[in-house]
C-alpha cells in the first residue's frame, strides 16, 4: 500500500512541474521559408505596347519536349550547387506561374520576372508552366520556357520540380548572381 502512495505522490508531482509545458508535435519535418519575397511592383504588360522589346524573339512553337525538363549552363555552377537545385532543397525566392497565359504573354511576363529577379538578387525560383492537360494535343507553354530560359543569360540551370513544388509542371531556376548582391 505504501508503494501505491509514493506512485500518487510521484505522479502528483510530475503533473505540478509540467503544468504549463506544451508538449511538441512529432514531427520529423525541417520547416521550409514561410514566403518567398515580394516582387517588385511593375505594372501588368499591355498586350498592345509596342515599345516593350521582345527579349525572346518571334514565339515559335517547338514540337519535341521531353516530360522531364534539364538544363545547365557549361561552367556555371557548383556541382553540389546542382544538386540542391535538382533536389529542391535551396531556399526559393519567387515563383511564377503562367497558366492560362498564350504564348506572347508568357514570353513577356517571363522575361519582366527575370529582370525582377536579377534586380532582387534571386538565386533560386520556380517557373510554373503546366503540364498541358488543358491543352489540345501537347503542352503550349511547357516547351517555350523550356526554349526560352536555356535563351536566357542569367539561368545557369534549371530542373523539372519534385512533385510538392509541381513536378514536371514546374522547373526550378538557378540564376546568376543579380544586381542586388
């Protein structure tokens, strides 16, 4: 009997010292940057202005894309840079999505998010362009920015996503250092 008071006593006391704790989920994950970091405010692209330079040329559609897009530029980054760019695991600072948006318009929001990025100082972004499903035949979009960003002086690599970033809908960018650093 003696032995059933010291249990309720020490189960008394135990209860008295945690109180006021909270006890901690169990959750293995590492907690990723809440936000990425704001844009800067430029004003939306007018389909009609003819003095904004198109950066990618005349649009052309090209035919062959393959499902997992991949790309690095010779001599531009560190392999182990590569790889935590290939695996997701660098902080991402924007992301842009193009869904919806016709070739033109992709074309010219893509280059402005560049040039924003580069004036930011970016390293590391996401380009969400689909997958096509919406589309009739193939992907639209997917194939252009594949063309377009290996265009692009300030990409040294790019990547199709992991699924939680968007899979083969989505790339992640490496770019050059910017202007802000």
């Amino acid at each position: 009997m003696n032995n059933e008071t010291d249990n309720d006593d020490d189960e008394a006391l135990f209860r008295e010292a945690m109180g006021g704790v909270t006890p901690l989920k169990p959750d293995n994950r590492i907690a990723r940057e809440s936000a990425p970091k704001k844009r800067l405010k430029r004003p939306p692209v007018q389909q009609d202005s003819l003095d904004l330079p198109d950066r990618f040329g005349e649009a052309m559609f090209e035919e062959e894309c393959p499902d997992y897009l991949s790309f690095e530029r010779a001599g531009g980054a560190q392999k182990s840079v590569l790889k935590k760019l290939r695996t997701g695991k660098m902080p991402i600072d924007d992301v842009l999505d193009l869904h919806g948006l016709t070739i033109d318009e992709a074309s010219r929001e893509l280059a402005a998010f560049l040039d924003d990025c580069q004036q930011l100082g970016h390293r590391c972004i996401i380009i969400v362009h689909g997958k096509g499903f919406r589309s009739q035949n193939k992907p639209v979009i997917k194939p252009m920015v594949n063309h377009w960003l290996r265009q692009a002086h300030e990409v040294l690599a790019f990547y199709s996503a992991l699924p939680r970033d968007g899979g083969t809908g989505a790339v992640y960018v490496l770019l050059r250092k910017g202007a802000a650093e």
